[in-house]
C-alpha cells in the first residue's frame, strides 16, 4: 500500500472506535473523531496484532491534579521504565480523560484554524516521544498557558506529530509500565 494509505500505531495506544468487524486475518474498524492522514474513513488491522477492549474508561491524574500551580512556565517530570526502549515502546503516554482537542498552539481550539487541532475522544491513549531520560530515569514536558507540550510517537494528525498541546485538565500523562 502506499504511505498515505498505511498509519503506524506505537504498541500501547487506546483508540476508541466507532465500529469494527473481522473481514478475514484483518479487523476493518473506524475511528471516533480521530482523522488519520486525512481520512476519517475505514483503516485494516492485522488482528494477531491489535486486542478490541470493552471496558469502561479509566480516569488518571490530569496534569494539573499532578503539578503544582502556577501552570504559566513549569514543566511536567515523570519517571519512566528505561527498559520500555529495548521493547521498541514507549516511555509515556498521554490519556484523555474526557474528550479534547490537541492543537498546534496552546491557546482555546475555537481560535484555531481547523488544519491545526484534532478532537480526542476520551479514553483515547497516545504513546508519546521523548527525550532520552536523565541520570534518575526522569523525562520532562514544559507546560505553557494550561497546556502540555508533547510529540507523538510514530502518530501524525493533520500531518503534524511534533509540538501539539493538550489542555492540562483534560489529560494525564503517565508512564508506560
């Protein structure tokens, strides 16, 4: 297939469907509100490697109920398992705890063009990308205006994966175990 038909998907991302059913070795399914690479339309998953979970949302510590205030210019600092890399993982994940919207500036999505912002439903979990960890096993996000900076791991939305922000009182961000 070509690339703008084909979406990589880091192990450890929720998404949250609309609807699936098996055609085959594949599970044809299509997403709640996400658009990849534009299209909002049917995706195929070989089965052998995606799990279909019915299960309520688990709610998690947003940012803000996680980092002290002021919100203005602090950062978010987790300790993450190093051994994640050599699995190929991640290291941490952003989860919606009620739909949101991420965005290419940390500013309200009703001032945004619509190329730049992409909803979240909730209960979706996004494998994040990160910097190396520290000495300590420790990564770090700033925290600008109310939002969490983050980039996303082998994931585009709108053909961005790099700077989006999410709203700190809508999403946590833990680390992968």
């Amino acid at each position: 297939l070509p690339s703008y038909l084909k979406q990589n998907i880091p192990a450890g991302t929720l998404l949250v469907l609309q609807s699936y059913g098996i055609e085959g070795d594949h599970i044809k399914f299509s997403l709640k509100d996400l658009e990849f690479k534009g299209y909002r339309s049917n995706w195929y998953a070989y089965e052998p490697h995606i799990a279909i979970i019915k299960e309520p949302l688990r709610y998690v510590k947003t940012v803000s109920e996680t980092v002290p205030a002021p919100y203005d210019n602090n950062s978010l600092t987790l300790t993450v398992n190093w051994g994640n890399i050599w699995y190929q993982q991640g290291l941490v994940k952003l989860i919606a705890n009620r739909d949101t919207v991420i965005k290419q500036k940390p500013i309200d999505s009703r001032w945004l063009d619509e190329s730049y912002k992409q909803d979240i439903p909730a209960g979706t979990e996004l494998v994040l990308l990160t910097n190396k960890p520290d000495f300590y096993n420790r990564v770090t996000f700033p925290i600008e205006d109310w939002h969490v900076k983050f980039a996303l791991k082998e994931l585009e939305f709108k053909g961005f994966g790099w700077n989006w922000y999410a709203y700190i009182e809508h999403v946590g961000v833990l680390p992968i175990s």
